[in-house]
C-alpha cells in the first residue's frame, strides 16, 4: 500500500482566503482553489463552476449552522464571486487530477492506494490556521491519463473539464464508501520552527512522512506516508465519517 499527503482548497497563496473550520465542532467549508490556468477560464460545455452559485450557499449553511443566521460568517470576498474554482479534489464524483509534474507520484498509485487531503483553514475566533485533514481518496484502480477520459465522462474532474485537456495530467478515481470528505476535520498542524508543520506526535503517530519535520506546504513532489498502514489504523481511530459532498453537480448534469 502507498499512501499520499496532499494539500487542496484555497489559501493566501491560492485565492488571498482560507475557509472557516468550527473548531468547537471540527465542522468547516471546503473551498477548491481558484482554476485561472491552461485554457484562461475556458471550459468544456457545462463544466464551468463558478464560487458564487456553489461556494455562497455552502458558506451560508456552514453561517446558519454556526448560529449566525445573519450571514456575517466568512462571507466570501466579492472578488471571488465571479471567479471559476477548481473544483479538485471532487467529492462528489471522487476524483482527483493533478498536472504532469505533481503527477509523477499519483500515476504510480494502484487500487487500495489511498490520498489524504488537508486544508488550512480559519477558525471562527481567530487566531492561528488550522492545518487539518478534511478527506481521503481510496482508489478504485490505476489513475488515467486526462486524455483517456472519453468525453461523456468529461466533467468528472477539474482536469478535464477544460475546453483544451492537458493529455498527460493525471486523473485518479475513488471507491465509493470509502472515498469522500470527512464529516469533521482532523487537525493536524502547528506552528513551530517558522513554519505550519506537522504536530512531532501526530508524526510519530503516523510513522513519519516523507518530508522533513512535517512541513506542511505545497510541493511539485507530493509528500508520501512512510507507513501507510500504521497512518490508515491512526485514522481509523479518529472515528471519523465521510460526510456529504458540499458541491452538487451543475443542473444540465443531474
């Protein structure tokens, strides 16, 4: 089993913004990061996914369950409401596509391989980010290139929705009930040393991952579990279950 750490959703660096995380609850808002490259916003038929019809509502949900039923909970900057998101991983398809260069690792992976997503998201109080798991993909086979995608399948990831695909981006599928967004997020972050990494117990927890002292930052390498295994029991402890996906597929989909 091999065994992946990846970060998604939007951040200072990815959008100016971070989504809010309730962390009385664990409940939080998975925003996908902005998707202004390769085609310049361009997609295939109905696959354009904007954050103002999808990622509005989900806040304004996250804002009632909050008790802030007057929506001043993490409204989305204004900026943003026009802007295509890039909708990966999709939670609701379970998928995930990733360029050439990240892709190396991905396109390696085979059934049963698995890719943990986090997030760093704001609290509700303020104060620091939460750096925390918020999904898992547990795959269903050997992940395709985006160009193997035929085009009735098309809208099933960010990677393919394009008017012009990337033919060597890679695209992997999950198994249902086992793949999905968690219900509730799993911190997994501290500052320490200048930098958000991973907690030293929860990396002695894990078994270490492949990235010195837990640096938790984007990388063009993806950072790999040193054992998978021992990480798969330390979540299967968190209890944790896969919750609903947030985003719902466009209407000419459904």
């Amino acid at each position: 089993m091999r065994g992946l750490l990846v970060r998604v959703g939007i951040d200072q660096t990815y959008g100016g913004w971070n989504a809010p995380v309730n962390t009385a609850t664990g409940r939080f808002v998975f925003v996908p990061i902005q998707d202004r490259s390769y085609n310049d916003g361009n997609y295939f038929e109905n696959g354009r996914r904007v954050y103002h019809e999808e990622v509005t509502t989900a806040l304004a949900n996250f804002a009632i369950e909050c008790g802030d039923r007057a929506g001043r909970c993490f409204r989305l900057p204004l900026r943003l409401h026009n802007e295509p998101m890039h909708l990966d991983p999709d939670f609701l398809l379970l998928t995930y596509g990733d360029d050439t260069r990240r892709g190396r690792t991905l396109k390696e992976l085979k059934e049963d391989d698995f890719i943990a997503f986090y997030s760093s998201l704001r609290p509700l109080d303020g104060g620091k980010l939460v750096y925390a798991l918020i999904g898992i993909l547990v795959l269903s086979g050997t992940p395709v290139r985006a160009c193997q995608i035929p085009d009735v399948r098309r809208l099933c990831n960010a990677h393919t929705r394009w008017k012009t695909v990337q033919a060597e981006d890679i695209v992997a599928f999950g198994k249902e009930e086992q793949s999905g967004m968690f219900e509730r997020c799993v911190p997994i972050g501290e500052f320490r040393e200048g930098a958000y990494r991973v907690r030293k117990n929860v990396l002695e927890e894990w078994g270490d991952i492949n990235v010195k002292n837990g640096w938790l930052q984007r990388s063009a390498n993806l950072p790999e579990f040193k054992s998978p295994t021992t990480f798969k029991n330390w979540l299967g402890k968190r209890n944790v279950r896969l919750g609903r996906a947030q985003y719902q597929l466009p209407l000419s989909e459904q």
